[in-house]
C-alpha cells in the first residue's frame, strides 16, 4: 500500500478530534501543575501514543460491525486500510505509551497506563453495557493526578480537579456515541447513551458539564470569583445550545465539539488556579 495513503488512513481511524483534545488537555494540566517543559512534552507524547492506541483499536475491534453498517468514513471497514497495517501500528503506539509513560515516573506512569487500560476495556467490553461512562469518568478523572505525580515532588491532586475531570468523562461518553446510535444497535452495541436515547443522553450531558464548570470554577479555596462566574455563565449558554440541540438534532457531532470549547472554558479555570491544583 501506498506509504501517503497508509499514514492518511491511519490518521483518520485513529478519531483525530477526541485524539488531539485529549493530548492537549492533559498537557496543559501538567504545565498548569508545575511540571518543566521536558515532563509536559514526555507527558504529551505518552498521552498522544496512548490515546492513538485507543482510537485505533476501536475501529479494529469494530471492523466487522462498521461493514455490517455500511460506515464509508472508517478505512478498516472499506478497505482502505488494511488490517495488519492497523495491527502494526497499534502494536507500535502501545510500546511507545508504555515508555513514555514510565520515563515520567512509576506513579504517573503506572497511572497513565491504568488509564489507557481503560479505554481499552471500553472499547473491548463496557461500551455495549450500563457502564459505559465508567472508563471515560476513570481516565479522565485519573489526568490531574498524572499531571502531579510527575512533578518532582509527586503529590495528590485537589478533589475538585478529579471531579472536574470524571464528570467531564462522563459527559464525553454520552455525546460521544450519539452519531452512532443507530448503527451500533443493528450490531449489538447497547451502551448507557443507547439505551437512555439521544434527547436523555444530550440533556445528561449538559447537567454534567455544568456541574464540571461549578467544579473548575470554584473549587479552588481561593478561585477568582468574577472568573469563575463569567465561566459558569458561558458554560450554562453552552448547556443552553445544548439543550436546544437535544430537541433538534440530537445525533449531531456538534455536541461532543461543543464539550470541547468547554473544556477548553474551564483549561483556562485550572490554568489560573493551578497552584491549588494539588
């Protein structure tokens, strides 16, 4: 295969969006932590690889049911990428995950790859049961204490910025699977967001994004309050489209962008009040 047209295929199996925000996000905590510019980019890469891994092996596991449904937008279903090249560089991330990881430390280390095993055992299993947010609430919640323990006095991580990070995992999960309820149901996937529908799982998702924003805002002991509450309000606009969205149209990929600008609201939050982060 055409080595250019490999590299495209992969980088567009590997879900590029949530890939990327994640990579980013983490490394903003870890600078917001007080880490030095060679942790935050060991921290980046090990993030990057893992979440690589994860993305990559979801549509590997997901192959045959993507084909079932006719999804044109995923490579390993169409042919265009082909199944070894998939294996290969899934192989390939998981190696380079598990050194970088470590060069950050045992603890952030071990953590790091707890949390890639985590989208792993969504992919896997518990994306087609109940519990389908409960990876994506562990990991996330599991990134501010990576961002503190790699620092060279490795502490704990606030309570706020664990609960910030899980609620936001959870919201992820319910929008995430919203363009693919339909597909997923012929194929036997029956998630949390399946089987709330996607009005329940959208309106969900805002109460958790808001209740992230309330976290980020003002669970630090001393969070500036006029910043905190300006975030609130946008992060409430945001919930407000959201719930407009819910009514409308509630499959669309613009719910999981919109937890991204949020997200990107509440980095600038943990970013002023990072000295309170751990």
């Amino acid at each position: 295969m055409n080595p250019v047209r490999a590299a495209w295929a992969l980088a567009r199996s590997c879900h590029p969006a949530p890939t990327l925000a994640v990579a980013c996000f983490t490394t903003v905590l870890g600078a917001a932590a007080g880490n030095g510019a060679g942790t935050c980019v060991l921290l980046a890469i090990a993030v990057l690889a893992g979440q690589l891994s994860i993305g990559w092996s979801n549509d590997r596991m997901d192959a045959g049911r993507d084909r079932t449904v006719g999804r044109d937008d995923k490579p390993l279903a169409t042919g265009e990428l082909a199944l070894r090249t998939a294996d290969v560089a899934i192989a390939l991330a998981l190696l380079t995950t598990v050194a970088f990881s470590l060069s950050l430390g045992w603890r952030p280390g071990l953590l790091h790859l707890g949390a890639v095993g985590c989208g792993w055992i969504y992919n896997a299993w518990l994306k087609s049961t109940w519990w389908s947010w409960l990876p994506y609430a562990a990991a996330f919640g599991a990134l501010p204490a990576i961002a503190t323990q790699a620092l060279p006095t490795a502490s704990w991580p606030a309570a706020w910025a664990v609960a910030a990070g899980a609620l936001f995992g959870a919201a992820a999960n319910l929008t995430n699977a919203l363009p693919d309820l339909a597909g997923d149901r012929l194929t036997g996937i029956v998630g949390l967001p399946h089987r709330l529908g996607a009005r329940a799982s959208l309106l969900t998702a805002v109460g958790l994004l808001i209740a992230a924003t309330g976290c980020a805002a003002f669970g630090p002991p001393d969070a500036v309050t006029a910043l905190g509450w300006a975030a609130l309000a946008l992060s409430v606009l945001a919930a407000l489209a959201g719930a407009v969205l819910a009514f409308t149209k509630p499959t669309s990929k613009l719910s999981f962008y919109g937890i991204v600008a949020v997200v990107g609201l509440d980095l600038v939050l943990i970013v002023v009040n990072g000295h309170h982060l751990h």
